[in-house]
C-alpha cells in the first residue's frame, strides 16, 4: 500500500544552489571554467587548506561538469549539498 509522503524532496530537474567543498588550494581565476561558482580558500596552520565553492547551477549536467574538472586537478572532494538560495 502506497504511503503518504511530505517530505519535500530535492528537485534535479532544474537550477539549484550548492557548496562545494575539496581539500586544497584553488584560485579564484578558475571561477569560469567552474560556472562561475564563488570561490573561497581558507588556510588554517598546520593543516591542508579547503576551498569552498559556492553559487547556482543550472541543472544535474553543469553540476556534474563542475565535479569533473574538480576531480580532474586532484582536489578531493569532502562535501557537495544544495543549499536554499540565501537572496
């Protein structure tokens, strides 16, 4: 029997906003080749920096190209969540 469910899911089909996290250093340059995405680096002593990137997405495909170039420059990637829009 089908059960009733409220839970508001999470739409793929459409633009969603996102924080990514990897472990290491990234430049702020590489912003458009990475759709754009806010860039941010921070540096505690002696430990590896992480870089935040954060902003829109268009869909499930740009997403999945972010990631890839990521995990093309060797940048473990510890966190990916869609966020609510904060405007």
């Amino acid at each position: 029997m089908p059960t009733s469910n409220h839970h508001k899911g999470i739409e793929f089909a459409g633009p969603a906003t996102y924080r990514i996290v990897v472990q290491g250093a990234l430049s702020a340059d590489w912003s458009d080749r990475l759709g754009g995405l806010a860039i941010t680096t921070t540096r505690q002593a002696g430990r590896i920096p992480q870089t935040t990137l954060a902003g829109g997405i268009r869909d499930q495909a740009e997403l999945s190209g972010v990631l890839e170039t990521l995990y093309s420059l060797h940048l473990p990637i510890l966190k990916v969540e869609q966020v609510e829009d904060e405007a």
